[in-house]
C-alpha cells in the first residue's frame, strides 16, 4: 500500500527496537537509524513514508534533520519525539515542517493514530508532486511562442490583442492555440488553465510592439 515505510531515527536503541517492533506487527515496514548523518545520507534513496524523528540527539539534532529535509524538499514527513511537556520545542519543530509531534513516553495506540493521520497527508502530497512533474513536463514540450499565448491567454487577453501584443495575425494566433492545447493534451482551456498553474505558470505581460492601432 501506499505509505506504509517508517523510519525510526534515535539515538536510543531501546526506542529504537520498541517502535519498529510493535509497528511491524501493525504492518508497517520499518527501517532505524542511530545517527541522524547516517539517515541524511540515506535520505534520497528511501521510499516515500514517514520519519519518526527524534529531537534530543547529540551531534546532528532534529532541528538539523528538519531543517536538511526541507532544503532538500524531501517527500518524507517528519513526526518528531519530544519529551512530556515540551510543547516550545513541539512548536519549533512544527515551524521547520514537522507534521505532528509525540510526546515521551507515548502509547502504541498514539503512535498508530498520528502514522494514520500523516499516511494520509502523504497520500495527498505525492498526487500533488506528480501532478505538478507532469504539468511541467507538459509545459516544458511548448514552443516558446506557444507559452507566450498560454501566457497571455492566462491574463484573460482576448486572441485580437494578443495578437497585437506579440505582433501576429489573429489567425497565428489562433493556430498557436490550438497547437498548444494538442502538445499540452488537454481538450479545454480550463484544463489548460489548471495545468499551467500546476506547473508554476502566472499569467504576465507579453511584450508589446511599437505600434498603437489594433488591427482589424
């Protein structure tokens, strides 16, 4: 299924056995880690899943582990460990893009709820990365005069100015479009709408000739 990788990264080896015992019987494939530079280097070649992380470590800490994690946009959502009570540092850790937090100790039946919640998160989050690799796929295909009219379309720009803007015929501009939606796949200009957003499109300004009548 999707989702069911947890690394468990901590310093403990008692933590460490308890968690990806009880977690293996429940299914999940488990994989620890004793030093957080071992896991960062590891990091890239894991399959998508959750990270159960914790905070106090010496040498690298989990603030550092989050912290690289976000640099690198990494897909794996971080639960962090933090002792009872200890909600700055739960606050903290949230703010560096951790998902949920546990507090030491904690009951099996808390950990399986917040891995349930986050696999959920996680669901949705690989939908959208693919979603936006393979808008700009498809963007990447587009002439440049192509993008240049998606772009203007986007702006709401009718195809007579847009056709003045770049200094074509209406007709070009036309044939333009409809080239744009074939290479792009897409049927109606609200698909093409959402895939140009997906792929980090915003409608703009296309330069304008240096002439002052639209043509007829």
């Amino acid at each position: 299924m999707l989702g069911n990788s947890v690394y468990i990264v901590d310093d403990d080896a008692d933590v460490r056995q308890s968690v990806a015992f009880f977690l293996a019987t429940a299914g999940f494939i488990t994989r620890s880690f004793a030093d957080p530079q071992v896991f960062l280097a590891d990091v890239n070649g894991l399959s998508p899943g959750c990270v159960l992380l914790d905070i106090r470590m010496p040498g690298i800490d989990g603030f550092e582990v989050l912290e690289r994690l976000r640099s690198q946009q990494s897909p794996l959502l971080a639960v962090v460990m933090t002792g009872h009570g200890d909600v700055v540092t739960a606050v903290r850790a949230m703010k560096l893009g951790a998902v949920d937090f546990l507090e030491k100790p904690f009951e099996e039946e808390a950990v399986l709820q917040i891995l349930s919640r986050t696999f959920a998160t996680l669901g949705g989050s690989l939908r959208d990365r693919d979603r936006r690799r393979d808008a700009r796929a498809r963007l990447d295909a587009l002439t440049d005069r192509e993008r240049e009219v998606l772009i203007a379309l986007l702006a709401g720009r009718a195809n007579k100015v847009i056709a003045f803007e770049l200094d074509i015929s209406v007709r070009t501009v036309e044939m333009h479009r409809a080239a744009m939606m074939d290479r792009l796949r897409v049927k109606t200009f609200a698909e093409a709408l959402r895939l140009a957003l997906d792929g980090g499109i915003e409608p703009g300004a296309v330069t304008t000739p240096a002439f002052t009548a639209l043509p007829q």
